[in-house]
C-alpha cells in the first residue's frame, strides 16, 4: 500500500516537471542596431530597476518599523 502511494506521489510530482523550455540569446529581439549599445542600455535600466526596488523595501521596512513602534 504504502509502495503504490509513493509511487502516485512520485507521478503527480514528475507530471508536473514534463516541460522544458529553451530560449536562444536573441529570442524576442526584433531589430537591433547595435547588439553592444542595447546591452549598454538594457544594464542601465536593470541598475535602475534594481535602485528603485532597493528603496520601495527600504521605505515598507521604514513603515513596518514605525507600525511596530506605535502598536507597543
């Protein structure tokens, strides 16, 4: 009994991983001038994504500590 339960779980875990997906380095770029200039930019963007997100949790842990302070 036990030895065909594991063996379901085991079904239902792998039938859930049966895919696999591949993309080329160039998969979704449409027209690029300058391969080295687009990553130059698309760098930029990233650190600024990257920046504001730093200070969107910096300003909810901000908030979250100023509730702690204020519920004691």
């Amino acid at each position: 009994m036990i030895r065909q339960l594991a063996f379901f779980a085991a079904l239902v875990f792998v039938s859930f991983c049966a895919a696999q997906v591949n993309f080329s380095p160039n998969w979704g770029k449409r027209a690029l001038n300058n391969p080295s200039e687009d990553t130059e930019n698309g760098c930029k963007e990233s650190v600024d994504t990257l920046i504001y997100i730093y200070k969107l949790i910096q300003n909810e842990a901000q908030k979250l500590l100023e509730c702690e302070k204020n519920s004691n």
